[in-house]
C-alpha cells in the first residue's frame, strides 16, 4: 500500500463518514418534507400559549429559497368568549431576505 493512501486512510474513517452522511441526507429530506407541519403546529402552539385560547391554523406553506413564509385561514378564538374568534385571516404571508439571515450581521 502507497503512503498517500495510508495517509488518505488515516484522515478519513470511511466506515464513519458513509453512515453519517446518509443519516445527514435523511435529516434534510424529513426538514424538508415536514417543515411546514412543523411550522404550523408551531404557531398554533405558541399562539395559544400567547393569547390563552386555541389558535387554528389551515396549511403553512414554507419556502426557504423564496425568504416566504404563508399561513393559510388563522383563527384565534377570544379567551373570554370561546365560541366566537378574535382575529381571523385568510392568508397571512411574511416575506425575508435570506442573505442577511446567512451573514455575521
């Protein structure tokens, strides 16, 4: 066996590296595939946290590569009257910048 491919050896665990990169492309498909479930059942819980009722949101749709976030027929029901809603919206839509959120800014 030559000396660089020792040394290639030597620096990088192959057994180690091939698993850890699958389980890294796994992680970012389930990201992907359930994040905007994730991000709806996250305003839903912490609308209802804030407000002290229930907060109902229809679909989020999240597009990171647009900087978009929409939420689709929210409604807030008022915490002193639970059967009628304080706020409802049919989309709400929430639009960033990507690059500064990827700079030291």
């Amino acid at each position: 066996m030559s000396a660089p491919l020792r040394l290639l050896r030597l620096l990088f665990r192959w057994k180690a590296i091939v698993p850890l990169a699958l389980l890294l492309v796994l992680l970012g498909g389930g990201w992907l595939l359930y994040l905007d479930t994730l991000v709806r059942r996250g305003v839903e819980e912490a609308g209802a946290r804030v407000v002290g009722a229930r907060v109902d949101v229809e679909a989020a749709d999240v597009r990171l590569g647009e900087g978009s976030v929409r939420l689709r027929r929210i409604q807030v029901a008022n915490p002193d009257a639970p059967m009628t809603n304080l706020v409802e919206a049919e989309d709400v839509v929430a639009d960033f910048l990507i690059a500064p959120l990827l700079e030291k800014k």
